[in-house]
C-alpha cells in the first residue's frame, strides 16, 4: 500500500510545507529538531487538521481539504506509539494488549498469540508497566498499537528516551515487525543507525520542506545531504552483503558487490542477508593498492560525486560494485590524489570500525 502526503501548515514562526509518496514498508521521516516530523505523523494520524492537506493510504482518502474529507482519529485506523509508552498503569499487560483490540473495527489482522509470540512478551503478560523496562513498556505499547488492528503504524521516536542497551533490545522485535506484518510504518527518529537498520524508505525533511526522498541506500549515501543527516560526523552509506563464512579467528566474511568484507563476528547464519551502515569517517581512500597495512578491507572502487565543504572537510561518493559508499577525507587529501568524477581509487575500512549496531537484516522485498 503506497502512501501520498501532502501538507501545508502555518505555525508560528514555522511553516510545514511537505510532499512525498512512498511505498509500503517502513518509511522513516528524518531530520534535525524543528524540521516538521512529528507534525506529520500527528497530521496523518488525525491529531492535527492542517491548513491545507491531502493524505491517501492506497485506495482510501484520510484528508482532502479541497473536497472537505477529514476522518477523525477514530476512523483513520492509525496505530501510534510515541516516545512514551502511554501504558494504563493500573492494568496487567494482558489488560493493556486486550485494551488496544475493543478499538479495531473487525477481528482480523495480526492475533494476539502472534503479537504476544513476535514481541517475546509471554513472561511479561501478568504484571504491571511500572514493574517492566523501559524496552519491555514500548514492545507492550507496540503490542497494544498492532492489535488495534491498524492499516498504518506510526512510530514517534518510540526509541528516544532509552539507553543504548534497551534500544539494541528492542531493535530486533522491531524488525520481525517490519517482517513478519504487511503494516505500512511511518517511523520518525533522530538516529541514522536505527533508520538504516529498519527502514526501507526515508523521507529527510529540513525546516519544514523535504529534502530528499527514497530508498535508504541512495538517499544516506548522497554527499550534497550530509550537512542535514546529524553532522559530518554522522554522515554514512548503506551497503548490501550475505554471509560467506564463520572464520576460525572470531572474524566474519561478507560477500559484497565489489569483493570480500571481514567484520568481527556476527550473529548471522551462512547466507544471510545484511545491511551494513559504514561511517564515511572510517572510510580511507588511496590511489594505488596499499600494501603492508593492518586494514583488511580494500576494495575497489570510483569517485562518483566529490563535495568540498566549507572547512578542510570534502565528502566522496564511490561506487563499490553495486553499492555506493561515502568517504569523509580532507581537501587537502582530495586535492593531492587528483580526485574527479571518474577516478579509480580504492576503499580502505578497518574492520573493527563498524559497531554491531550498525548491522541488520535489510526488509523482506515483497
């Protein structure tokens, strides 16, 4: 089910004005605070009534203010989970999942044994929110959402107000959501990590306006974005690989597009499939193969886009085989390897350099 939005908005001292169409999957709204994230989400979900507006979910119109279409909240079908849980805490879990089912309006969608088994909250069904983690609250809020029985999910920086640990927690349950229901998922974070781990589409929104639409890969990868995507420090690209081997030395190889790629272990059977963000930071580029380096990672590459920032920094957008990787050096640097549009060089990655958090499945392709 694809999704078009459109919306315009005056508040003060802001104005919303925002476009994109997208496809089904998870679709992540990204950008700086103040750039107009949560007012879509809120806009799609019925909680606010732009000045003007037409939002379509498939075949079904939510907002047309053209033609005088506004359903309310109640009528949209939209399952929302936000950065706190909202749970009642007077109920059990089993009270609080129950709860979420008396707002569907058929019987159908996911069970509650199938969301109870996804979520791995069978041991959580008796007790109380205030008992629970903070990673076990949300995966009950997500629970308590899906049985509503929802045609969207929309996710508010559900994320946001846990620690690293709870978030590497609950990242998994989220992709076996994203896996496992055909729910189409708005999914606003400020966190590049989590987009590239879970969504398919990102929409970058900067200041009310949209950036840049599409799929993950293209869009994280776009060198001319970086200023927008959380800093250079954050800017990075998303490759795609399968699992080749288990190596006796704790490492991991990764067949890729355009050659072998050794990571510390990772969880993941022969065959498998994985996304991997890399940092454009912890990319090196030179001109000849180097020999006599402790890096394990060199792989061959072309300059596709070269940008000089304002400082002493410039981003470069390689093509590797079938991916495209950014690489953050200096001026200076691209100046004395003579880099043009054009220009064989070659990648080089410490293999230690990639956090196991930048490592997922990529979504199931329909």
């Amino acid at each position: 089910m694809t999704m078009r939005v459109s919306l315009q908005h005056v508040f003060a001292g802001f104005a919303l004005d925002v476009a994109f169409e997208v496809p089904a999957g998870v679709t992540a709204l990204f950008g700086p605070s103040g750039a107009g994230k949560s007012s879509v989400i809120k806009a799609v979900a019925g909680l606010m009534r732009p000045d003007r507006g037409l939002i379509r979910a498939g075949d079904q119109v939510l907002l047309d203010t053209d033609t005088g279409i506004n359903r309310p909240p109640h009528r949209r079908r939209i399952g929302c989970v936000f950065q706190d849980d909202r749970l009642f805490p007077h109920l059990t879990v089993r009270q609080n999942l129950v709860y979420g089912r008396w707002f569907s309006p058929d019987k159908g969608g996911v069970s509650f044994d199938q969301v109870v088994a996804m979520l791995g909250i069978a041991a959580l069904l008796a007790r109380r929110p205030q008992t629970l983690s903070g990673g076990e609250r949300q995966r009950v809020a997500i629970g308590r959402a899906l049985l509503s029985n929802p045609q969207i999910l929309a996710m508010d920086e559900p994320l946001a107000a846990l620690d690293d640990a709870r978030k590497a927690e609950i990242l998994p349950y989220l992709e076996h959501l994203r896996d496992q229901t055909q729910i189409p998922i708005l999914y606003v974070s400020h966190s590049v990590s989590e987009i590239t781990r879970l969504a398919g589409t990102v929409v970058v929104l900067g200041k009310g306006r949209v950036l840049k639409a599409g799929p993950v890969a293209e869009v994280f990868s776009d060198p001319n974005l970086s200023p927008w995507l959380g800093g250079v420090r954050e800017a990075g690209s998303v490759i795609t690989a399968t699992v080749a081997a288990q190596d006796d030395d704790g490492l991991t190889r990764l067949h890729t597009s355009a050659g072998p790629l050794w990571l510390p272990r990772v969880d993941a059977t022969i065959g498998a499939a994985l996304r991997v963000r890399i940092a454009a930071q912890d990319v090196m580029l030179a001109v000849q193969r180097p020999e006599g380096i402790s890096a394990l990672n060199i792989l061959p590459a072309t300059v596709v886009a070269l940008r000089m920032g304002d400082g002493p920094g410039a981003m470069v957008q390689l093509r590797l085989g079938e991916d495209l990787l950014l690489a953050r050096i200096t001026r200076r640097s691209a100046v004395q390897l003579g880099l043009a549009v054009g220009s064989p060089v070659f990648a080089v990655l410490k293999s230690v350099a990639v956090a196991p958090g930048d490592i997922g499945a990529p979504p199931i392709t329909p």
